[in-house]
C-alpha cells in the first residue's frame, strides 16, 4: 500500500493519471484517424466480379448488402466512416477531408443510395451491357440467358433516376437498420 505525505501528493498524482489517460485517448484516435478512409474513397479491392454477380441477381437487395460490405466488413475496418449518432438516430457521421461531419441522414440517404447504384451500374455495363447498350455476351451464358437480371436492374436504374419515393425510403429504413446494429 502506497502512503501519500499530503493531499497535495494525492492531487498531483490523479492529475498525472488524468492527463495520461487523455494523451493515450488522444494518440489512440490519431492512429485511428490515420488509418480511416475518406467517405468515397474506400479501399473496394476485395469487392470481386463473383460478388458483383451476385448482388445483381436481385439489386435493391444487393445494394443494400453492399453498403454492408464496403462499411462493415470486419477484415477492413478502415472503410468504417460512417456510423449513427448514439443520441440522434436522424444524425449520421460522416468521415471526410476536414474528419467527421454530422449530417442529416435524410440528407445523406440519396448521395449514398446514388455512389452505391453507380458502383453496381459500372460493373453491369461493363460485363453485362456492351458499348453500344445491348447485351454484350448476355445471351452467350454470363447469366444462363435469365433476362430477369437486365429487368429487374433497369427498373431500379429508372427508380434511382426518378428518385423513387418508395426506393428511397426503403433504404433509408436499410441504413438505419445496418448502422443501429454496427458497434462503432
């Protein structure tokens, strides 16, 4: 048992631990800083053609799930920059240039339902739609000649355009729903 001279002893030696305590706090959240990736600039290297196939056979669905993907795949928590405010459930913080950002999340929910279709739109038109718009190889067994894939994702890509109230408000419940079970 360690026996203090004075109250003095004991008040210099709880400051020193405060202050340790707040300058680990601190270095821990610079690593941490150092490591996050700006919101649109994700590392998505591990995001494979398999992975989009998939997600296209049903693609409301699919962007919902790649959401999940980019922001809370355990093996790349750097892509963790966004999450919900623990007191505001309509805040979502948003990491950019400047650090992280309060926004609205109705604000946010068209952008991030805009970048995630975007991402699926590229690799649609690259392996499934050829350079003049039709089919390219579509029928030549990409995806066993099942035309489903090409409606069901005009239909979304027309929703998306149109902002689709319904759409839109399906994602956000979505969001909401992935980032209240994401422990931040």
């Amino acid at each position: 048992m360690i026996h203090y001279k004075s109250q003095d002893d004991i008040i210099s030696l709880h400051c020193a631990m405060h202050y340790t305590l707040i300058d680990n706090i601190s270095n821990y959240n610079k690593k941490m800083y150092k490591t996050l990736s700006i919101y649109s600039k994700e590392n998505i290297s591990y995001i494979t053609d398999p992975l989009f196939d998939r997600l296209l056979k049903y693609p409301t669905a699919g962007m919902a799930e790649l959401i999940k993907i980019i922001h809370y795949d355990d093996k790349y928590p750097e892509n963790r920059n966004i999450y919900l405010d623990t007191s505001n459930n309509s805040i979502l913080h948003v990491y950019g240039c400047n650090g992280w950002k309060p926004i609205s999340l109705d604000l946010m929910i068209y952008p991030i339902i805009c970048r995630i279709f975007n991402m699926m739109a590229d690799y649609y038109e690259s392996q499934i739609l050829g350079n003049d718009g039709y089919t390219n190889g579509y029928n030549d067994g990409y995806t066993n000649g099942n035309t489903d894939i090409v409606e069901r994702f005009e239909k979304l890509r027309y929703r998306v355009r149109n902002k689709d109230y319904n759409l839109i408000k399906f994602f956000s419940e979505e969001l909401y729903n992935i980032l209240r079970q994401v422990k931040n």
